[in-house]
C-alpha cells in the first residue's frame, strides 16, 4: 500500500518544484494517506483495492491543491513577534504613565487627578486591542463583534472624556456626556448597518433619529432650559422617522409595482410565441 | 478538536418531533439468495465515510444545535445473524429499535437469515434523510454492493448541501420570490378527526403492522385507475379516507381533511440528486366534504380536493419560510417552543413511499421477493399509513406505539380499506 500511495504521489509532485518544502508536504501528504488507510482497516473495510481507492478519493482536486501549494506566496510570519512588540509597548507606556504619575506626585505633590493618565493609558491599550480586533472581523465579516467593539469603545471614550471633563475642567452637568454617549452608539451602529449594507438599516435609522432627537431635547432642556418649545424636538424626530420608513415604503412599492406591470403586460398584452405550440 | 457539521433545518424539525413519533425510518429487503456480508461491510464504510452525518452525534445545544462526527466501526452498524428461527420475528424486532440522537451512528443495518431467505433490514434517524432519500440510498447501496462484488469502482452516492433553500433551485427567479414569501402556516389544518387508538397504557410498544393488498386486487384497481386517469395515490387516498369514515364512526356528511406527504425534489434541480441526503418532504391537505353514497363518489370528492394542490406550482412549499425565520431569528431554545406553539402535527396522514424497484435493488444473484419502507413510528394519538409496492405487491404499513387492542382495530382498518378497494374494482368492472 505504501509504495502504490509512493508512486502516486511521485507523480502527482512532478508538476511542482523539487523544493525542501515540496518535500515536507509529500511526506506529510503520504503519513496522511497511511492513517486514513490503517483507520479504514480499523473501522471494518477488509477489501485493500477499496481502501486504497477510497483514500485516492479523499485527494481528488489534489492537482489542484498542488497548484495552491506552488503559488502560495512565503512571507516571513512575524505575527507572533508583532504581538509580542506590542505587549512590550503597552507595558512600556502603561509603566512610563505610571512612573511620570509617581514623578509628578512625588514632586509636585500632586496625586490628584493625575491618575487620570494610568487610566487613560489602559482605556488607550484597549481601544489598540478592539482596533486589532476590530480589523480582524472585518476581513472575516463579523459584524456583530465589530458592533460590539465599536460600542465598548465608545463606552470607554465617554468614560475616560466624563472623567477629565469633571475633574480637570470647571465645566458643570458633565455627566449630560453619558446622554450623548447613547446617540453616538446608536448612531454609530447606524453606520455600521448602512456601510455593511445590513437589512436592518432602514429600522436603524429612525431609531436614531428619534433617540438623537429625544437626547437633544433633554440636554437642551437642561444646559439652556428651553424645555418648551424645545419638546418639538421629539416630535420632529418621530416625523423625520416616520418619513423615512414612508419613504422606504414607497420607494419599495415603486420597484414592485413596476415589475408587475412588465409582467402583466408580458402575459397579456406581448405576443407569445408559445402560443402556437404549448397546451 | 471534534469535528461539527452544521444542524439544517430540517434536522432541527425532525428533533422537534421527537414528541410526536420515534424519528426512525425503517426499511425492510427480503431475498432469495445469500447477502455476501464482507461485500456489504467494505460498501457500507466507505458510504458511511463519504456522508458524515450518518457517523455524527447530534447535540441539542440550546442556542445552535449540531451534529459532531464521531468515531465507529462496522460493528457499530452492521448486525448480522444467519440462523434464524423465525426471520420475520427477528426482523421485526430488529426494525422496531430506536436509535438515540447522541449515538456515533445515525443508522443500522442487518442480515438476518433462516436458510431460504435472506433479510436486508435498515433504519435510519430521520433526521438525516427522508423517505424519498432513503429509497435513493438503499438504490445507491445495491449498486455499489454490486459494483464490489464484480471488483468494479466509481461507487456513488450523493455528497451534496443539505441546506432547506436547495428546495428552491429549480424554480426561476421570480418563483422563488413568491416561493421565499409563502408564511401562511399549512399545518393548522382545521380537523380533529383522530384515528380510534385506545388511551396510552404501560403495555405500549412500537409495533408496525403490515397488511398485502393481493397482486390481482392491486392490478385490477390501478387497470381501473389508468382508464379513469387517475393515480393510484388518488384511489389510495379515496380508499383509506372511506374506511377512516367507517373505523372513526365519523359523520357521512362530515369533512374530512388528510395530510398527504409530498416529496419536494420536484422542485429541486435534477430531482434532488446533487444534494446531500436530507429531507425534502412537504405534505399536501385532501379534504373531503363528505363520504359520498360510493367508493366513486368518494373518489369524486378526492379529486375535487387534489387536484386543486396539483395545479399549485407551490405545492408543498408553505410554511417552509416561516420555519426559516423562526430558527434564523431565535436561539435553539425559543424557536423550539415558538414553533410547537404554532405547529400542529397532523394527527392522520398518508405517505405514498412508492415503488421498490427490484431489479435495481437486487443484489448479485439474489433477487428481491419482498419488503417495505415505512416512516417513524407515531405516538398516540398520531397515525400515518405508509405505502410500498415491490414487484407488484403493494404493502400498507401502520406503525405506532401501541397495545394488542390497537393491533387488531388496525388489522380491522386495514380490512375496510381493502374492501374498498374490492367495492371499487366491482363497481368499475366493466372498464377492466
């Protein structure tokens, strides 16, 4: 059995280049074939004819997997020693944060709110990660993680933006940030419907333009007080909205009803060669 | 790590009916001559090898169900017994087994003998395919058996999607639009007529009873049938829907509604033979207004009935979006309980499985003489009457879990249903 699975492959490698690499796979194409066989024999196949077609089956489009293997382009693999320089970054600049934190302190005699720098380094860490991840479901088109991610991050910005805006700043109701943060996710997911081409964008889209209407409203009402007639502002988005889920409508009507009537007037009115033929 | 094949639809919808019968499909092959049993074991692995789901557990994991492939040996599969007292009792146990969902294998197969015939005898979880695949593999296992007992290669069987959207790859464009938007829910079928089974009782077991309709009998109704163009799933539906009246004491005047199955792969490309082997079946509703006076009337009536799905380009194709749209939107866990709400299991059916064609079921020198496919075997109060026909033979099975009481009111069912089918023949002898 080896030797016939030998010469196959002999034959089968010929349309590539005699490289050291051609030869790890040859070898590791033939101790594949050998457990498929010894496992077919453990599993009741008794005839060696069969065992040995029913292997060759398995490598059917191998031509073509040869083909893949030849023009597979080599590049240096330094993912590994990428991830290891931004590990040692992200420690690095956490570590220099947090010695420039303890400098200040010490010197300055000022611990407060200069933490605020070892939290925006980790905030700034993770929003590196949720980037790299981010990108990665991209390439894979998983959108829902990439919604995901968008929102933490957005989460943390808000977070990291409530923090200075209230402890570094003399800014008053700073935690209207959080009102805000609401209507950018939403919006953002928005976005993200719409640049994925998502089904769902024509509902996400009035959602947000009520929500973004109902947040402007509120923090209107409290920064400036024009609670009234600043409530014409929801109202205005549910008319916006619902303008929009009109429009859609429409929109699809037109499209439908012009198909049917090219299908009406193909059935009744178009002269049909089938006519004379078909009963 | 483990291999996984994705759960399809289908799959799902058979595991939810785990309520309603046994999820087994059974199949029975009688010979004249020896089975060659180390041909048989060679062909069975290598089917085995070429369609992993029969070598796959299946996992009912609450959010997305799947099947993991497991490890076995024909051992696992294939039994054999060669010196039988009685083969039709040793076959008969053997096909009324059960095969759980987180078995290594998804089927089984046996040869059982007691030296004058010899029994090739399968079920198979219905999971993984349907009647109308189970026809195709036992086809596909007799040619390839004889393609290794003559030393030929090129074995085939199809390897395929088992995907429930291949249901729509012979329909143009614009058919599957209509087809993708068919949401109306076809099995709240408005009757309530059941079939008289006495109450479930510990003495419960699944039994399948079987009855022959006689060559002559069968021949002169389908002779008549071809005169009057009509089919014989249409003489058997009036045949069956009268003796229903008769056995249930229903109301003449009454309506009668019978789910019908429908094999699907009219509407896929190449009648299915480039999918994976799945299922495809859909059933169609003959509803009855009344007995009628005669066995013709009732045929009458049948007709009216069918031929209104024959003439739906549709038929069958209900219902199968919104199954869709119940698994797409929610996890395992809900879409289940939201379905069995919605889902009404036909409490009488029938399955028209057809014929067994004999002479590309033989297998080397030995011939089929007999045998039957029959589908799972329904609980209470659920019933279906499945037909066979083999080398002219019709067989009408019936299995269900039931007692020696359901046996004999199903063997007296059986009897109106033949006596219809006599009534019938008298009353249009004169087209013979």
């Amino acid at each position: 059995m080896e030797d016939r699975f030998k010469a196959y492959l002999i034959e089968a490698f010929k349309t590539i280049a005699p490289t050291k690499a051609a030869m790890e796979y040859r070898k590791q194409t033939l101790k594949a074939m050998l457990d498929r066989a010894q496992e077919l024999r453990i599993k009741g196949m008794t005839d060696e004819e069969l065992i040995y077609d029913t292997v060759l089956e398995d490598y059917e489009d191998f031509g073509d997997k040869l083909k893949e293997f030849e023009a597979r382009e080599v590049k240096v693999n330094s993912a590994k020693r990428n991830v290891l320089l931004g590990v040692v970054l992200s420690v690095a600049v956490v570590a220099i944060l947090a010695i420039t934190y303890v400098i200040i302190g010490v010197v300055a005699h000022v611990w407060h709110p200069t933490w605020l720098l070892i939290v925006g380094g980790i905030f700034a860490g993770l929003l590196v990660i949720f980037g790299l991840v981010g990108a990665k479901a991209v390439k894979n088109k998983e959108f829902t993680i990439l919604r995901l991610l968008i929102a933490t991050g957005l989460v943390l910005i808000s977070v990291f933006v409530f923090l200075v805006l209230q402890l570094a700043s003399p800014l008053e109701n700073v935690w209207l940030t959080f009102l805000a943060m609401v209507a950018v996710i939403v919006g953002a997911d928005t976005a993200i419907a719409f640049f994925v081409n998502s089904k769902a964008k024509w509902i996400e889209l009035p959602i947000f333009v009520e929500i973004f209407a109902i947040m402007l409203y509120v923090m209107l009402g409290i920064l400036v007080h024009i609670w009234h007639p600043g409530w014409i502002l929801c109202l205005a988005g549910v008319v916006a909205a619902l303008a929009e889920v009109c429009t859609f409508v429409a929109i699809r009507n037109g499209k439908k009803d012009k198909a049917e009537k090219k299908k009406i007037y193909d059935k009744n009115v178009k002269t049909d060669e089938k006519y004379w033929s078909e009963w | 790590m483990p291999k996984t094949l994705k759960a399809e639809i289908w799959d799902k919808m058979q595991y939810l009916f785990r309520d309603f019968y046994d999820r087994m499909v059974h199949c029975v092959q009688i010979y004249d001559a020896p089975i060659d049993v180390a041909a048989l074991k060679n062909v069975l692995i290598w089917t085995t090898e070429k369609t992993p789901i029969l070598h796959s557990s299946f996992r009912a994991n609450a959010v997305e169900p799947y099947w993991q492939v497991e490890e076995y040996t024909i051992d696992d599969i294939l039994k054999v017994q060669l010196d039988c007292e009685d083969l039709d009792e040793v076959v008969d146990r053997f096909i009324c087994q059960s095969i759980p969902v987180d078995n290594n294998v998804q089927y089984k197969v046996a040869v059982f003998s007691d030296g004058n015939r010899w029994a090739l005898a399968m079920i198979v979880n219905h999971m993984c395919m349907d009647g109308g695949d189970f026809k195709y593999f036992m086809k596909k296992l007799a040619e390839n058996y004889n393609k290794q007992i003559a030393g030929e290669r090129g074995f085939i069987i199809k390897t395929g999607s088992r995907a429930l959207d291949e249901v729509y790859s012979n329909l143009t464009e614009e058919e599957q639009e209509i087809a993708k938007g068919l949401y109306k829910n076809i099995s709240a079928v408005k009757d309530e007529h059941y079939f008289p089974l006495t109450p479930s009782s510990k003495d419960d077991h699944t039994m399948i009873c079987k009855r022959k309709v006689e060559k002559e009998l069968f021949d002169n109704f389908k002779a008549i049938g071809k005169k009057l163009d009509v089919t014989v799933n249409d003489l058997m539906l009036a045949f069956y829907i009268r003796a229903l009246y008769d056995i249930g004491m229903f109301n003449d005047s009454e309506r009668l509604s019978i789910p019908c199955m429908v094999d699907l792969r009219r509407h896929i490309e190449a009648g299915g033979a480039n999918t994976g082997l799945t299922n495809h079946t859909g059933f169609m509703v003959c509803s009855v207004e009344n007995k009628g006076e005669t066995i013709n009337d009732t045929l009458i009536n049948v007709l009216r009935s069918v031929r209104k799905s024959k003439d739906d380009p549709y038929m069958g194709l209900y219902s199968l979006p919104l199954l869709k749209l119940a698994y797409a939107v929610f996890p395992q866990v809900i879409s289940e309980t939201a379905i069995k709400i919605g889902y009404m299991n036909p409490l009488i059916g029938m399955s028209n499985i057809g014929l067994l064609n004999d002479a590309l079921l033989k297998l080397g020198d030995a011939n089929l003489i007999d045998g039957f496919m029959t589908g799972a075997v329904k609980f209470k109060p659920y019933m279906q009457l499945a037909l066979t026909t083999v080398k002219g033979v019709m067989t009408m099975t019936i299995a269900i879990r039931g007692n020696d009481e359901d046996k004999k009111i199903v063997e007296k069912f059986f009897d109106l249903i033949v006596k219809n089918m006599q009534d019938f023949v008298e009353l249009n002898r004169d087209k013979l």
